[in-house]
C-alpha cells in the first residue's frame, strides 16, 4: 500500500507541477523572455539535459518545480543584447501574463481531464427512491420505496440531483411528482417541507425536501466532447467557488484548519484512488489541480499570487515596487510558507496512528 502510494503522488504532484511549469515556460518563450531551466523537482539534480539555452531537469524532491527565466533577479549582470530578452525588462501586463500563466494551465489541466472522464462515462444515481424518512412529506403523500421518478411538475429527470435541484428550488410549493410503479406511471401531489440539514462545511442550513433518499443503484452517463467540455468547465468552476469559500470558513472559523492536509495524506489519497481505478485517481488529480491554481493566486509573496499583486500595483501606479519592500514582503512569505509546511506535515502524522508510522518507517529502511 505505501509502494502504491509514493508511486501515486510522485505520477500526480508530476504531472501537476509539469501543467504549472509548462504554462509559465510557453508564456516566457511566447514573450521572447529567456528561459533558462526548467526543472520537475527541487534539490539535486537525477538527469538533465541542455537544448538550445535552456537545461531541463528532473530533480531529486519532487514536491515542487521551477522555470528559471533569463534576468528575474534584481540586479542580475546582462549584455544589452540578453537585456532585451531579460524578465525584468519586459512590459508589466508582459511579466504579468507570465505568472499567471502557471496557474491558468493548472485550470486548463482540470477542465482537459474532467471533459476526458464526462466523454467516458462517470456512474451518476438515478432516479429510484430507496428509503423515505418516517413522518415525512413523502411517505405521508404516498411515495414508496422502489419508485422511479420520472417528472417533477412536467419536467423530466433521470438523475438524483436534478430532484434534489427542483425540490430545494421549489420554496415550499406543491410539486407534481410522476413516478414509474411497476411499470405504470403514477402523479402524486407533494409539499416540500422546511428542514435543517448540515451542508459541506458542517453549518447547519435550512432547505426544502420531501424526506425521501436514493437508492444505490447507477447509470453511466456520458456526452458528447462539446456537452464533456461545458460540464467540465462548471465542474472546475465550482470546485474554484468551493475553494475559495472554505478558504474564507477557515479564517471565520467555521473550518477547522486541521481540515488541511500535506503530502502525506495526499499519498495516501492517491493511493486509495488508484487502487479503485484510473478514473477516480485522474478525478483527484483534477481537484488538485484547481485547488493548487487557488492557492498559487492568493496575494502571498513567493507565491504567483504575490508578484502578481506587485505587477498590479506597478501596472496602476506606473511605478516599481520598491525593491526593499519587495524582498522583505518575500522573506515573510517564505517563513509563512515553511510554517504552513510543517503545520500541514504534523497534521498529517497526527492522522496516522503509531502502527501505521512504525510500518512506514520499516518498509522505507528495510
């Protein structure tokens, strides 16, 4: 299991980075900047190879990556002809378009895999009922276990959310409910009822429903590459939205941070997921892939996020940042960052219990 695991994070945070690095490097070549490495990976160096000016290379720590462009740092020594082609020289909105290039491709890489999997097929519940709640609006108008629901005040459905959709848009309304029973068709008048349930982030919520839940049976259910790349574009834009909201529940308090988690239980994650298919290990690389986007846009220095907030500023004020301020602001974030680290890393050997470190710890020493 823990074999499976290394493997999986190492293919997953891979192809992550890659996406991440891939956008900054076509951005910088497009701008005309120099391109000096690309590396997958931190530290010492496994393999490498020189093309042209720029030395790709696999590095040995895989949590991360980089391109380094000709002139990024301040004050670096350049002849006039590699002035022209140096980061720093170019245009702001020039320089901007680079950094963000990053973590668009990593959007871009979500919306690719989740138009992919739509094309083949994911199991989405049908419409059969397959339990009501005692006392309920449900099974006090009639509805019993076993039906299929094939309309809601005439509007076709097949699927559990698309009722679940109707039902809690319905405002405590009348609903007419066609339901297929043994192979007949039946209209059954409902009222949706107020109730408290919780949602995704633990916060108890009002919302409308009839006290009905599905039943375990599935369906595939697969589009066209057109229909695939509308879902896939709402599915990223939604897990974006989610995103950043539990972002701001974290600091209001209504997530716990110890919700967060780091390489460890993404190993674990990876392996759990791979082991019930390609599908559902390529769907997780997609959440990843918005949820590193998300955070590599937050306005902290050191992240993407961070020199763009600096770039913007420039672009407004049409004046550099000072370049003290600039490396101090760098300095914090990097301490900030490395806290996070190690916040996220005791949090992960807080989930796994001593037999599970003590195996770990076998398995990789022999």
């Amino acid at each position: 299991m823990i074999g499976i695991s290394i493997i999986s994070v190492v293919v997953l945070l891979g192809v992550l980075i890659f996406a991440h690095e891939l956008g900054h490097f076509l951005m910088a070549k497009r701008a005309g900047v120099g391109v000096m490495k690309f590396s997958l990976g931190f530290g010492p160096r496994i393999v490498g190879r020189k093309i042209g000016e720029t030395e790709y290379l696999l590095s040995l720590i895989p949590l991360g990556g980089y391109v380094k462009l000709l002139g990024e740092a301040p004050g670096e020594e350049l002849s006039p002809e590699d002035e022209k082609r140096a980061f720093l020289k170019q245009p702001v909105l020039k320089r901007i378009g680079i950094v963000a290039a990053g973590p668009v491709f990593n959007l871009l890489l979500a919306v690719a895999i989740f138009t992919v999997v739509n094309m083949v097929g994911l199991p989405v519940l049908t419409s059969e009922i397959g339990a009501l709640q005692p006392a309920s609006a449900a099974m006090e108008s009639g509805m019993k276990e076993g039906d299929m629901i094939i309309s809601l005040d005439g509007k076709s459905v097949s699927k559990w959310d698309e009722i679940s959709e109707i039902i809690g848009r319905s405002e405590g309304k009348p609903l007419r409910v066609t339901v297929s029973r043994d192979g007949r068709p039946m209209e059954i008048p409902v009222i949706p009822r107020l109730m408290k349930t919780k949602n995704i982030f633990g916060e108890e919520v009002e919302t409308y429903k009839i006290g009905i839940s599905p039943s375990p049976r599935t369906v595939i259910e697969r589009h066209n590459p057109l229909s695939a790349l509308g879902k896939g574009l709402r599915q990223t834009w939604m897990i974006g939205k989610l995103t950043l909201i539990s972002i701001g529940k974290m600091f209001q308090g209504v997530v716990s941070p110890k919700s967060m988690g780091g390489p460890i239980l993404i190993a674990q994650i990876a392996g759990a997921q791979i082991k019930e298919g390609i599908i559902p290990f390529i769907v997780f690389m997609a959440l990843l892939s918005v949820n590193l986007a998300i955070l590599n846009l937050l306005p902290v220095p050191v992240l993407d996020g961070g020199h763009l907030l600096f770039f913007m500023i420039e672009w407004v004020t049409g004046r550099e940042v000072n370049v003290r301020w600039r490396e101090m602001a760098q300095q914090i974030g990097f301490a900030l960052l490395i806290l996070l680290m190690v916040f996220v890393f005791i949090l992960d050997i807080d989930r796994m219990n001593i037999k599970v470190i003590s195996d770990f710890i076998r398995k990789i020493t022999g």
